[in-house]
C-alpha cells in the first residue's frame, strides 16, 4: 500500500521508495488512542495502513468538534504544528484500531536535504493539504448536511459504518437526531 501511494506521485525511482520505507516504524493504535494531542508537538508523520481517524478541537463549553476523518491509504500529521513547530491545536484520535507506518520530522528533512525530489513531494503534499482545506470549507458553506452526508458515503463506502454516531454527526455539524433522518432518507 505505501509503496503505490509513493509510486502514485511518479517521481520516486523504487530504489529511492525502497530507501524510503527503510525510516518508516510501524505503530499499532487501539480505539481512542491518540496519534496527536492538542498542545503537544507533532514531530511524525503517519501513513494509515488501517483504521480511521478523526481530527477534532474541543471549544471552549468542552464540546468535541469533528471536522476530518482520516482513512487508510492517507498520510496523517497535526499539519500546522508540524510546520511550525508549535503545539498543535487539535486532536487526532483513532475511532477503530488502526496500524500505522511512521517517519520522523528530522528524518523527512534528512531526506529533502539529500534528494530535491523530497522538496516536491512535500510541496504537491502541502497543496493537497490546502486543496482538501478548500474543498471542506466550501463543503460547509454550499452543500447541506445531507449533500456532505452522501459525499462520505460515495467516497468512503466501506468505512462510513465503522464511524460512531455522534463523530459523523459532529463533522456534519447536525443533531444525532438529524443525522437518524438523513440515514433514513439516503439509501446504502
């Protein structure tokens, strides 16, 4: 699976691949455990191999707000904290059991020092982060919570099950009640 997401770039020979997957670990996450938490550094980087994910903040009355989920075949990081290298102001919290391939920060840099195709990779990978940014946010401005409903289920057919209740319904930023309604309404 990583070796096709590196290869779906088409700038990575499979020798620079193989040299590549050399400095990823493997992490096993178990539901709830947290890849990030707000207020500490994200120094990694994570390749889902399976699971899913949430990203979430809590506001200020408490409340968890979900607006990502994360699937297999994603890369994963607390992105603003990783670039900045301040503590990150959200939670990434695994919502199944999940395996994970990780890379360290100095590691990454390592590699974009020795190789220039590492700057690319990481430029195409800060666009992809802005262009799915934009995507959201458009999602929740134009689209209603049944059109974002049917979004998830065209794309993440085989994962949208395993999502509780209350983490969909957050992310669609509806009641659990309203979300029962559009389930109803929208057949699988």
């Amino acid at each position: 699976m990583i070796q096709q997401f590196f290869q779906s770039f088409n700038l990575f020979s499979q020798n620079e691949i193989d040299n590549l997957l050399t400095f990823f670990e493997e992490r096993m996450l178990t539901k709830n455990d947290f890849f990030v938490k707000e207020g500490e550094k994200c120094k990694e980087i994570a390749f889902i191999q399976s699971g899913i994910f949430r990203s979430f903040y809590t506001s200020d009355e408490g409340k968890d707000n979900t607006y990502c989920f994360r699937f297999p075949n994603d890369l994963m990081a607390s992105y603003s904290s990783f670039i900045s290298d301040k503590p990150s102001i959200e939670n990434m919290q695994a919502i199944s059991d999940a395996t994970l391939l990780i890379i360290k920060k100095e590691k990454i840099q390592k590699l974009a020092s020795e190789n220039p195709k590492w700057n690319e990779f990481l430029r195409i990978v800060a666009e992809q982060e802005y262009l799915e940014l934009e995507k959201r946010f458009f999602q929740l401005q134009r689209d209603s919570a049944a059109q974002r409903y049917g979004f998830l289920i065209e794309n993440q057919p085989n994962y949208i099950q395993q999502i509780p209740l209350q983490h969909l319904a957050s992310y669609l930023g509806i009641t659990q009640r309203h979300l029962s309604r559009i389930r109803k309404e929208i057949s699988f």
